[in-house]
C-alpha cells in the first residue's frame, strides 16, 4: 500500500501505477504508520562508539589516575595510548554513521553531544602533541606545563561527559524511533554499566584517600621525637653498655736503653 496520496476526486490521471518507495502497515482502526527497517551500520556505529567512550576512554583515565603511584611513566604511555586509540574508534564509528546517513545535520541531542565530545577528544590529542618538553628555562617550562594540565583535564572531563550523554540520548533515540524492547534493554544494561564504572571509581577514590591519609600519619609526624624515642637518646641500651663494657687486651713492650 502506497503513501502518496491525492486529495482530488479518483481518476485515470491522478490513480497510482508506480510502486511507491515507502512501504507502510494498516491498523485495524484505519490509521496508517510508518515503519523503517532496522539499519544494521548504525548498529555498528554505535558499538564502535561505546567501545570508544564506555570502554577505552575511561580504562585510559583509570590507569593514569590510580596507577601513577606504582609507575606514573607507565601509566602515562598507558593513558596515551587508551585515549588515541579511542578517539580513532570514535572517528571510525562517525565514518560509519556519515556514510549510512548521507548527510550530516545537527538537529538532535545526539549528534550535538557527539561533536562536543568528538571536538574535546581531538583538542586532547592537540594537546599531547604541544605539550612542552623539558628545556633550560625552567620558569617557563612549569608555567606551560601547569597551564596545559588544567586544560587537558577540564576539557578531558567534559568530553567524557559529552560522550557518556551521547550514547544514553542515542540509545533512547533508537528506542523511540524503532519501538524495540531490544533497543530499551541496551539502554538499560548501558546505564547499569555506567553505574558500575561509578561505583568502581568511588572505590577507587577512597583507596586513595585511605593512602594519603597513611601516609599524613606516617611521614607527616616523622620530624618529632616521641616521648619513648627522647629516652632512649639520653638512656642508652643495654646492648650498647655491654659493647662498650668488652675488655680490651693491651700489649706491652720493653725498652732498651
């Protein structure tokens, strides 16, 4: 059945003889809808996208903030090497969907949200790439450094916030478009992700606030003397006494004159 329609009276001039390119259902009531098959490229966009930004993305952050303490250059290759190759994934995901589409309007949430993100994430690597090296002005080289770090974790933060809105906007936008239950259950089980990632990085944070406090106490009261250690300078122990107490044999010999 057809959805192009006259409103003109029936006639050999206005009836349909093509087939007409949108096919649609007829309810019982009457009433016609519309209905798209499901696009299998944007299936595959939108699970590039969450292993870009549910997956590598945050992995990468996670090693550089909780991993520094054992080995921070390590964890800086880490952290490196998780956000690019993220944002490469990011960048094939938006390929996928530009060239199932044909075009590229921003009109949703969803694209808005994904060049935000997609926008920050790049400035990231830009930001690698201009980061200062080590020089002889020292000045200079920590004002720089100082400066690109606030830079790169703000806008780090709202990229991941941008991302993280993108995929639960383009999750229910394909619920809605599609009616599925399938669509509904993803949406569901990327929020329950999202809520496990928060409770592992809460975890995480009182680890470390654990350890700093530790290490207050340990180190912080290190330059003061206890009660107990002040008497041990001034009273020597036993064990000191006892060598020093050791008899010590002397050899004697005669003169001759």
């Amino acid at each position: 059945m057809g959805s192009r329609w006259s409103e003109d009276r029936l006639s050999w001039g206005n009836m349909h003889f093509l087939a007409s390119d949108r096919p649609v259902e007829v309810l019982l009531l009457g009433g016609v809808v519309l209905t798209e098959n499901f696009r299998p490229i944007l299936a595959i966009h939108g699970l590039l996208m969450f292993v870009s930004w549910g997956l590598l993305i945050p992995s990468g952050i996670l090693l550089k903030r909780y991993l520094k303490f054992l080995d921070y250059h390590k964890a800086y290759k880490m952290h490196a090497y998780f956000e690019c190759l993220g944002i490469v994934v990011s960048l094939i995901g938006v390929l996928f969907a530009a060239a199932e589409l044909h075009n590229f309007v921003i009109s949703s949430w969803h694209v808005k949200f994904g060049v935000i993100g997609m926008v920050l994430g790049l400035l990231q690597l830009i930001n690698l790439c201009v980061r200062p090296k080590r020089g002889v002005n020292v000045d200079t080289f920590l004002k720089k450094r100082i400066l690109l770090t606030y830079f790169h974790v703000i806008t780090g933060r709202c990229a991941v916030g941008a991302g993280v809105i993108a995929l639960l906007s383009g999750m229910y936008g394909l619920g809605q478009k599609y009616d599925s239950e399938v669509a509904e259950r993803l949406t569901w089980g990327l929020v329950i992700w999202f809520m496990i990632v928060a409770c592992v990085v809460i975890y995480l944070e009182y680890l470390v606030l654990k350890r700093r406090r530790w290490e207050l106490n340990t180190f912080g009261n290190s330059w003061f003397l206890e009660e107990d250690d002040a008497v041990d300078l001034l009273q020597p122990s036993e064990e000191v006494n006892k060598s020093e107490s050791v008899r010590e044999e002397v050899q004697l010999e005669s003169m001759n004159r």
